[in-house]
C-alpha cells in the first residue's frame, strides 16, 4: 500500500472509528484499525463486534493495499502533525507502515488485513430515512435517562417505536424516564431497542442540518448511513416495560416556571447537595414561589423562584443530578412540573409543545 492523504482528513476519520475500538477484549486483533486503500479512497473500519464503524477519505493511491495497525498509536501521532499537510503513507509484505511528513518519519508494525473479522457491515432487512436533525433530538433528550447497570442489559439502551409516521424514543434506569416524539414521512411500523452507547457515538457523528440518514433494521442489527460513514450495531434482546401505563395526566400541583432560572437555581443548591448521597434538594411550592433547599455538614443553601401554580402546595426531594439532567438539554423558556404527591413521580413537559416527557421519581424526606 502506498498513499498521500491530508493530515487533517485522516485524523478525523481515525477519531470517527475509534469509538468502536474495544478497550477490553480477547482479540488482540479488535484494538487496531483497519485501513484499506482502493481506488483513490482510504476506508478506515473498527469493530469491537457489537459496534462497528467504517468511514472513507479522499486520497491518493500509487499502491493499493491494506493493513490493521494499533488505533491509539496511530490516531495520537497523526494527531499530533502539523494541521493540513499531506501525509505519505507505505506498507510492505512484513505490514511495517511508515508515515512521513515533513520532518517526521514514524514507523509502525501492523497486522496481516486478514485477521480482521469480516463481512462485519452486512446488514438486510428493513429500509428507511429520517432527517439528521430530528435522530439528533430523539437522541440528545433520551439517552442520558438509560441505565448504567448491566444487571438489565434491556435498560441500557433507548426504545425506538415508529408508527403513524411518528418516531418515539425512550429510555429509563429505574429512577426516571425520558419519552422523545418526532414527526417522520415513514409508512412503517418498527420496534428495537438499541444501545445507548450506539446512539451516543451516532450523536457525535451527525451534523446539523436537514439531510436523511439511511437505517438498515434487521431483527438483530441496525445499520446507520452518514454520508461516507457507516455504524452498524448489535440489538439489545428483551422486553421493554410499557412505559405508557407509567405516564399519567392528573395531578395535585402543577406549576409553571422560566427553565434557565430552575437550572441556575438547582446548580448553585447542587453544589452542596453533592455531598449527600441522594444528591438531595427539597423543593417546597406555595402559592406563587418555589423555594429549594439543600443542606450539608459544610452549610445550607435556599433559592427562591417566582412560579405560576395550580393545586396544592407542597414539599418534595429530589436527586439534583436527575432534574439537572433534563433541564440542561431542554430548549423551551418554560416549562410544567406536575406533582401526583410528595411521595409519587413529578412529570415534567415543555410549555410549548407536546413532543416530551420526563418522568423522575423522588426522594423520601426523612
């Protein structure tokens, strides 16, 4: 193999794929990257064989070939070359590689293409096209609501349900749910549960702007296409619970508060709710104020916001992270918080439209 290629091109690609690199494996083979030169295009792949990534570069091919070498040595050192140069790349029959560029020569020892795992990104079954921007808020409100605890592997991905050309995404770890609608030009009905850490690395991936992404859904892989990249990922097998029978209309106590003064507020109260293991702040409504309290051995802390209310008044505690949590990806300048009781979930909506709901359990007051 031998190439040019623009530094700044290729570290870009390497940073793209690396996400799949695995970190921990029995498969030597699964920490490297795998470059392939053909027909003046550099496809750089990885896979740690639940997710994989494959993207391509531009370049200029004298000998076509390919190589899996070592991902963090190669994405640190192409990293570190001076921005928008043209990098020469080699391979011999012993898969030494050897990049130049300018006054840097590194030398790298890789392994035979054919080790890598193959037919990795073949995927059939379902086809169909969603706008970049709307996957990007399916994704951004939901994901940071799924579980972190692999002891229900079903928990730490997001459901995707698509019926009546409505996209629904949401996700839960036993302490709050995250339910996302987008209105999509589909004539399908499709239910997966997909990995939260899949859609976290797609959310880095995709740009902001009004272009389809191409999904491939068969019935234990999902297949995504970003322009030149591709991500493929394993389902997650199971039943999700029936999250509707969870989210109810009623309620006691419903106020209406500016969402960046409750933001600001339950940060600065946060600061000493941190030191509590719960993370507790207790939010007490009256009639037209919301005070929040937090206390610790190194002192107290009380806000006060002005509110619109209906109902009851009340005292309630909540874990400061799973309320900062939805208020730093919310974009409406107000929003709802509907109280069932002190001791029932608080469900929060935006104002404005109709499109999410979060639902966060609370805190019992001692």
């Amino acid at each position: 193999m031998k190439l040019f290629i623009n530094q700044n091109d290729l570290s870009k690609a390497i940073n793209i794929v690396q996400k799949a690199v695995s970190s921990r494996t029995t498969l030597p083979i699964l920490t490297g990257i795998l470059l392939e030169a053909i027909d003046n295009k550099l496809f750089i792949t990885a896979t740690d064989l639940d997710l994989g990534i494959k993207t391509s570069v531009d370049c200029i091919i004298e000998e076509e070939g390919s190589i899996v070498v070592n991902s963090k040595l190669i994405g640190d050192f192409v990293r570190k070359l001076p921005s928008k140069t043209t990098l020469s790349i080699k391979t011999n029959e012993l898969n030494n590689m050897e990049i130049k560029c300018t006054n840097s020569d590194f030398n790298i020892l890789g392994n035979s293409s054919k080790e890598f795992p193959d037919n990795t990104f073949m995927n059939e079954g379902n086809t169909f096209f969603i706008k970049s921007n709307a996957l990007k808020n399916l994704i951004k409100y939901t994901t940071f609501s799924c579980s972190q605890d692999n002891m229900k592997p079903v928990f730490t991905g997001c459901l995707m349900e698509i019926k009546n050309k409505e996209c629904v995404f949401a996700a839960l770890d036993g302490f709050r749910l995250a339910v996302k609608k987008e209105n999509i030009d589909i004539d399908t009905n499709v239910k997966a549960i997909i990995p939260s850490k899949t859609l976290v690395e797609l959310f880095r991936i995709i740009e902001e702007d009004e272009d389809e992404i191409e999904i491939v859904l068969s019935a234990t892989h999902i297949t995504f296409k970003i322009k030149e990249t591709i991500i493929i990922s394993s389902l997650l097998e199971g039943e999700f619970i029936n999250y509707k029978d969870i989210l109810k209309d009623e309620y006691i106590t419903r106020i209406k508060v500016k969402t960046n003064e409750l933001k600001n507020s339950i940060e600065r109260a946060s600061l000493l709710a941190r030191e509590d293991k719960d993370n507790l702040i207790i939010l007490d409504v009256t009639d037209k104020l919301v005070k929040i309290n937090s206390t610790s051995e190194y002192g107290n802390v009380e806000e006060n916001i002005e509110i619109e209310k209906e109902g009851n008044d009340l005292k309630i505690g909540f874990n400061s992270k799973y309320i900062l949590d939805v208020l730093k990806v919310l974009e409406s300048d107000e929003i709802y918080l509907n109280f069932v009781g002190e001791v029932n979930p608080c469900i929060i909506k935006k104002t404005d439209k109709e499109d999410y709901t979060y639902l966060v359990l609370p805190v019992r007051i001692s």
